[in-house]
C-alpha cells in the first residue's frame, strides 16, 4: 500500500471509531426514545432515573415518557411546593401521562391510629384528605393512599376494626364528591401497624362500602406477610384498585429476587386490569447502570403476551 494511501485509510478509520466511540459515550449518557410502551402500565417515582434526567423533577418524568412509561406516583406530593404540583400536572397532560397514588398526609404510616378511635387523630385524618382532593386536583389524580396507623393494643381487635372502618367512611365521604378513591395498603415494614393482609383490608373495604374506599395491593409488602400471591389476589379482586410493585427479598425492581413477576403481569393483564402498577421499589444497582438495568428488566417481565 502507497503511504498516500496509508494515511488516507488510517484517518477514515480513526474517524469511524471516534464516530462509534462517540455514539456509544451517547448512548451511555442517554438512552434512545423508546419505539414503544408497555403491555401494563407502570409507574417510576421521583429519583428512579435522576442519574440519566439529572434532579430536576419535570425533567425527569419526561425522560420517563422517553422511556415508555405513561404513569408517575408520588408519594410525598402534597408536602411538594404548590407551584410544583401545578407543574407537574401541567406536564403530565401535555405528555398524555397519568398520576398514581400520593399519600394522605397524618403524620406517618404509624402515627395518628384511627385504630384507637381518637377523635383527635380522626381530625388530623379527616384534614389529610381534605388537603389531598386539592393537591389532586392540581394534578388529575384519581387514587390517594391512606395507611390506617399502628395497632392500639389497649383494645380489641374487632373494636379497633370498627374504629378504622368509622374513620374511614368519614374520609370516603370526602373523596366520593370528587370522583376520588382512597386505596388502602396493608404494610409488612413492621408488625406494629394494623394493616397487614389484603383478606383483613377486604373485609374492612366491605365494611366502608363506598367506591372510594378500595385495597392497594402492594406485591412485596404482600410476598412478605402472606405469599400465595395469584389465589389471594383472586379472592379479593373486586376490590383491589391499585397495584404495586417491588421484589423480595431486597424490595428492588422485577427479575432481582425470588417473585416471579412475568407470571404475575399476565394474570394481572388476563383480569382485564387498566389501572396503573406503581414501581414502589428501589433501584438494584447504582447510576446510570443501574436505571439502564431497570428498564431491561421491565421490558424482560412485560414481555408475557
């Protein structure tokens, strides 16, 4: 080969690799928009992909739609500045997103029991879910949280029981003038809180009968305090209106631990479920690694049809 030659192919060589490596450096800082959404619709959080959307929160719900998501949750909403709340609301229309659940604000998942039929802490309940329907509307949400209190072991169970049932029909007749519903979520955080099963939440449910009073149907919370995960969410279907995800052991996204959520995601679609699956977990590995790692692992679980 002429040396004229030589350096002439040497460059376009040395050009198409700083070309590959300079698309692979992009492809690493941000993954390519997603051609498609998913079968279910899943629900990232605040934080989930900051190190891909940086901590800007609108920033990254939209790096969110990029991705195919097409549902938001949380949490701490009502707590966020009145101006972020309009924000992102305004965003999530304009992208054809939905809002998930956010928490009534009484202090704490343990805090306040309605279990001891307190009329101080039914205050402080009945103020949360006031301040809840206007942080939903600012957001069009539909589902809203409430996590009942710790047990209140001075009193027996089938009074306790009665207790939360009268405080929450109290709350539902809030929420049911606006279209609202209440979701309650059995923990397994700790064995203090009076809301463990999903059979305990659907009788309670019952008890309220009001459609703004349904069960949030937390897989990880729930592998850990019952298993038998499909049978039981069978049984009490008719009134299960959420559903979260997270897997055990680790409470980490989908494929990291012992459920086996491909199964769990066609049983859920099979049910002719529409609602949102809330990604209440964190991630398994650091950076932007770890949230390229989600994403593969979603895409792996939903991936049933």
């Amino acid at each position: 080969m002429k040396r004229s030659e030589f350096i002439k192919s040497s460059t376009l060589f040395g050009l198409s690799l700083a070309g590959a490596s300079a698309a692979f450096g992009s492809s690493l800082s941000k993954p390519a928009k997603a051609e498609k959404t998913f079968n279910l619709n899943y629900a990232p959080h605040a934080g989930m992909f900051a190190a891909h959307a940086g901590d800007n929160f609108i920033d990254q719900i939209m790096f969110m739609h990029d991705q195919g998501f097409r549902s938001i949750e949380d949490n701490g909403l009502v707590k966020r500045p009145l101006a972020l709340q309009e924000e992102i609301g305004k965003t999530l229309a304009k992208l054809g997103m939905s809002m998930g659940v956010f928490v009534v604000d009484k202090g704490g998942n343990g805090a306040n029991t309605l279990a001891a039929g307190k009329q101080e802490y039914i205050d402080i309940f009945l103020n949360g879910c006031r301040q809840a329907v206007e942080a939903a509307k600012r957001v069009n949400a539909k589902w809203i949280t409430v996590v009942p209190g710790d047990f209140e072991r001075t009193l027996p169970i089938g009074i306790q029981t009665g207790n939360v049932i009268e405080a929450l029909r109290r709350g539902a007749e809030i929420f049911e003038p606006h279209g609202l519903i209440m979701v309650l979520e059995p923990l397994s955080d700790t064995p203090n809180l009076f809301l463990r099963n999903t059979d305990q939440t659907h009788l309670i449910c019952k008890g309220v009968n009001s459609p703004s009073c349904k069960i949030l149907y937390d897989i990880y919370h729930m592998q850990k305090n019952e298993g038998n995960l499909i049978p039981m969410m069978e049984k009490c279907w008719d009134e299960i209106a959420y559903i979260q995800i997270g897997d055990n052991p680790g409470r980490k996204e989908p494929t990291t631990g012992e459920i086996n959520y491909r199964n769990l995601f066609k049983y859920i679609d099979g049910k002719g479920y529409k609602g949102i699956l809330g990604m209440e977990h964190g991630n398994s590995l650091p950076g932007k690694n770890g949230e390229l790692a989600l994403i593969k692992a979603y895409r792996e679980v939903d991936n049933f049809k």
